[in-house]
C-alpha cells in the first residue's frame, strides 16, 4: 500500500499565513524562520487536513487568522488510486465544512486513518506534566486512527457519560433523585467501558516494546523504558465501580470512576518517570513516545504516516539530534516535515541525509 504523501497545501487566513501556497518533496520537507514566521501553522495545516482539527487548538476557531472573517486549507493528497483534494473552510460562526475529493463526509470522523500523521512538537510536555486527560488523548488518538469500531465506542461512551453527568447535576440542584433513570445510563457505560478498556490494553501491550526500541535508538542508552496502561477495571467491572461510587457521584455531581478518568503510567528502570527521569531522559521519552506511535499505525494500516518535526532540535542536545537524524535516514519513514529557527542547521542536517529534500524558507521578503 502507497505511504501518506502531500504533494500541495493552500493556506488563507489560518493562523498567521493571510495567503500561502506550499509544494512539497515526498520525503524530507524542511520549513525554516525566526519565531513567528508561520512555520508551526503550516505543520498545523497538515495536522488538520488529516485529523480535521489543529492539534495545538481545542477550538477550530482560534485558528482563524486575527480579524479575519473565515480560514480555508486545501491539499492534495497522493493515493494509489489518483490523487485527493482535501478541503476544510470555516467561517466565524458557522459550522466547519470538511471535504475530500470535493464531497463532504456523513461524519467528519470517518476521515480519521485515511491520512495518518503523528506530530512531534515541544507541547508534548504536557505527556509527562499534565493531567491524565492528554495522556488518554494521546492513546485514544493512535487507537482511533487505526480503529474506527474503537472510535464510535469511545464516542457513544462520551455521550452516556455526559447525560449521566447532567443528571447527577439535576438531582442536586432539584433535590430529587430517580434511581431508575440514571440505572438507564449506567447500563450503557456498563456496556461500553469493557470495550475502551480491552482495546486500551491491547494497545499498551503491543505499544511498550516499540517504545524501548525507539527510546534506545534516540538516546544511545539502554535504559529500560515503560508504559502501563492503570485501570479500575482490572479490579472491577463498571457497573460495579457506578454502584459503589454512587453517593460520591451524588455529592460530587460527576461520574468518578471508568475509562475517562484512567491513566498511563510512564516510567524508567521501573520507577516513575516523572520524579526520576533526567531533562534528557524525558525529551527523549517523549519523542520516542511519538515514534512508537509512528510505527504502530504504519504496522496497523500498512502505510507510512506522515511525521510532523516541530521545533524539536532546539530543544534535544547534539547526541540526541544524532541519533534522531540517524533514525530519520534509515528508510523507516516516509514523508517528514521538520521546522527550525537556523538556517544553517537546517543545512547541515540535510547534508547529512540521504534523503529527497525540499526548504521553504518562510522569513518575509526570503
């Protein structure tokens, strides 16, 4: 099966790019400027082509550019069926119009896994110091990607969970309780939560061993690197977790306890890998994290996703650049966009590539 490859991106008021037309090589694409040129609202634009939202934005709104009354990206897509004109436009206010080869999708999320991409970028430190929440976007991102059952069970489970919530919330602010009702709810979460947390935990098994592998190739080390997926359920079933739970929820006014609260435990040599691990063991955990994630959807969809370098060599010493431009020059991947604020770094990676490249250089007036 032919890899993930974008040939053309057309920008018109997204993020800080007015106007902006881009052709791309197929393998190595680097995007070059000071701070505020536009280079992380291009790979941006790629994200969103391929998973219909930013991945630095919650709200597809923000990416408007400022005072403008409306964005449109358009790319094109190489397949082995000819090529693909991807399209999303949204205009203030309205609701987002997403298109590929010029048809709007029943559901937006049946684009998921049709153009995989995985993006690293320097907002993955909040992998290791947020809340759980990214870490379950994380997970569920990769899964769903290669998934689409995954994915309409996670989001029938958002649903349930939500009205579950408001009701809890009612309850309170009416001073009522109806019990069979809310059993209508638990049922449902009852239903869904062993599936999430079965296709969780087939992930985190096949997952780990690509993360030690990835990890080592970066850093040179051989520490030992880990990924558990925690669960209640592996004590419990949800409908026992719902019942037990139940006068805290009452009081709280919020489900407590399944699979939207769960967690992924990273560590080192066993030990938490936030309290542990060094600044160079974490940076380095974090892109392996992201290329493990790389190779489990290029196994599951047989095709190469494309790969989305933000900012990451100012942020990773001389031996770890190494290793990742050793990695970057073995073939393993396929279509790569790189951003940099030197020039003439850029330049010197490339030469060290034996690789098909290509540079936009985005400082004005270049």
């Amino acid at each position: 099966m032919q890899d993930v490859v974008l040939d053309r991106l057309s920008l018109v008021h997204f993020k800080n790019h007015a106007q902006g037309e881009f052709t791309f090589s197929p393998k190595l694409n680097a995007l070059v400027g000071a701070n505020g040129s536009g280079k992380t609202s291009v790979l941006d634009a790629v994200h969103l082509l391929c998973m219909t939202r930013s991945f630095f934005h919650a709200s597809d709104a923000h990416c408007i550019q400022f005072e403008a009354p409306f964005f449109v990206v358009q790319g094109e897509f190489r397949a082995e069926s000819g090529n693909t004109p991807v399209y999303c436009g949204l205009q203030r206010g309205e609701k987002k119009v997403f298109k590929a080869d010029d048809a709007e999708y029943p559901r937006i999320s049946d684009h998921l896994g049709r153009f995989p991409v995985v993006m690293i970028s320097p907002g993955d430190h909040d992998l290791l110091h947020g809340g759980s929440e990214a870490r379950r976007a994380f997970m569920d991102s990769v899964i769903a990607q290669s998934d689409r059952a995954y994915l309409e069970t996670l989001k029938a489970y958002q649903r349930a969970l939500k009205q579950r919530n408001a009701l809890l919330k009612y309850f309170a602010a009416n001073r009522t309780f109806q019990a069979d009702t809310l059993e209508i709810y638990d049922a449902q979460l009852s239903d869904l939560a062993p599936q999430l947390f079965a296709a969780r935990t087939r992930f985190a098994d096949r997952f780990a061993p690509m993360l030690q592998d990835a990890y080592e190739r970066i850093s040179g080390g051989r520490e030992q690197v880990g990924l558990h997926y925690a669960s209640a359920l592996t004590e419990q079933p949800m409908a026992v977790l719902l019942a037990n739970r139940l006068a805290k929820d009452r009081v709280l006014q919020y489900t407590s306890a399944g699979p939207h609260r769960e967690d992924l435990e990273f560590s080192i040599h066993g030990h938490p890998l936030q309290r542990v691990g060094s600044q160079g063991q974490q940076k380095s955990f974090l892109i392996a994290l992201k290329l493990a994630a790389f190779e489990v959807l290029h196994q599951t969809l047989g095709r190469k996703p494309i790969l989305l370098l933000d900012d990451v060599f100012d942020k990773l010493d001389a031996a770890r650049v190494e290793g990742l431009i050793r990695m970057v020059n073995d073939q393993r991947f396929g279509q790569i966009f790189v951003s940099d604020t030197h020039p003439e770094r850029t330049a010197s990676l490339l030469k060290a590539l034996d690789q098909e490249s290509m540079v936009h250089d985005l400082t004005p007036n270049s």
